[in-house]
C-alpha cells in the first residue's frame, strides 16, 4: 500500500535547527502546526504518528509547516504482548511508555515526542542525552529533565510549563489532547509575540 502526496518545498526542522535557534514566536508557531497535525491523525483516523521529531518536520519558506514520514503510523488499537510488540520511532524523542510498558501505546506518546521537540527548539539541546541506548531508555523513564528556565531563564512560565507537562513520564499527567495542546499554543504565541 502507498499514498502520493504533493510535493511539499522547505527544509527539515532539523537543518533549521542545525542553522541555530529560532525565536520563541516562530518556535510556538511551527509547534502549534504540527500540534494541529497530530490532532487530526489522531481525532480522523485514530492513528499514532510514533516518529514525532525534527527531521520528520518539514518548514516551508513562508512558515507552513507539514508533519511527514507516517511510515511508524499505526493503532494504539492493535493489542499485541509487549514483549512482542516492536518499538518504533527513534529513541531521542520517544515516550518511555513505547519502550518499556506492558500496555498498548497510547495517542499521548506523540505529545512525549513533540514535548521533546519543543525543549530541543527552546534550549538547543534534547532533554535527555546518553552514551547508550540503555542509558537513554533509562532517562526518558526515570530522568527528569532540566527545568527549561534554568536553561533559557528569559523563556515565559507558560511556556515552560507546557513543556514540561507533554515531558511528563505518566501518559496521564500529559494534556489531554493533541488539540488541546494546540489550543494552548495559540494562546502562548499571542502572549509572546514579541519575545525573543
């Protein structure tokens, strides 16, 4: 089976964020886009993104921003034993229920992963780094991240907030949803607007 989709100009996220940071406006704006992405794979198809990351992330010159590679897309529906079931996506931005939890994966894992993403745009570095896979899967356990505002002290409480909640190791504590996350970016953007 395959989808053809237009072709879609613009560069990774990855490759911008290879280039330095972006300001915290442009930051919340492509987060709330790809925020608004997940909201309709999940409410439309009932579907996991499960790769949510930068380099899956495609900005356009004019700011529009495309969720892509749903090659890891599948049903939190899909029962299998954990033992048995594959993990999929990659293990810098993956939720730590993905890896380790006897229960099926869960919509709000692709919240973990964009969680991520946004604390790698805000600080320029992910959450969690290690010298091994082990030592990583670890972390995205029983790690808490570094507060945000220890790292960039001028980012807003709100935002900070919001980021570490989608950072939350219980799927529970996350938001509710992908389209309520997206409605808190709308509102974070205009109360930043001319933040830097």
């Amino acid at each position: 089976f395959y989808f053809v989709s237009p072709k879609i100009e613009g560069r990774t996220l990855a490759e911008l964020l290879a280039n330095g940071r972006l300001t915290l406006p442009i930051t919340l704006w492509i987060a709330r886009q790809v925020a608004e992405a997940l909201a309709a794979l999940h409410e439309s198809t009932g579907m996991q993104h499960a790769d949510v990351k930068p380099a899956n992330i495609l900005v356009s010159s004019e700011g529009h921003t495309t969720l892509i590679e749903l090659g890891f897309a599948h049903s939190p529906a899909e029962q299998r034993h954990w033992s048995s079931r594959p993990v999929l996506g990659t293990l810098a931005y993956i939720a730590p229920e993905a890896i380790t939890s006897s229960l099926s994966s869960q919509l709000s894992g692709d919240l973990y992963s964009l969680g991520v993403t946004l604390y790698e745009m805000i600080c320029g570095e992910l959450p969690f780094q290690a010298d091994s896979p082990a030592e990583l899967i670890r972390m995205h356990r029983e790690t808490k991240p570094n507060c945000i505002r220890l790292q960039k002290p001028e980012t807003p409480k709100a935002v900070a907030s919001l980021v570490h909640r989608l950072l939350s190791k219980e799927a529970m504590r996350r938001p509710a949803s992908a389209a309520a996350v997206a409605e808190e970016l709308m509102r974070l953007e205009i109360e930043c607007f001319t933040c830097r």
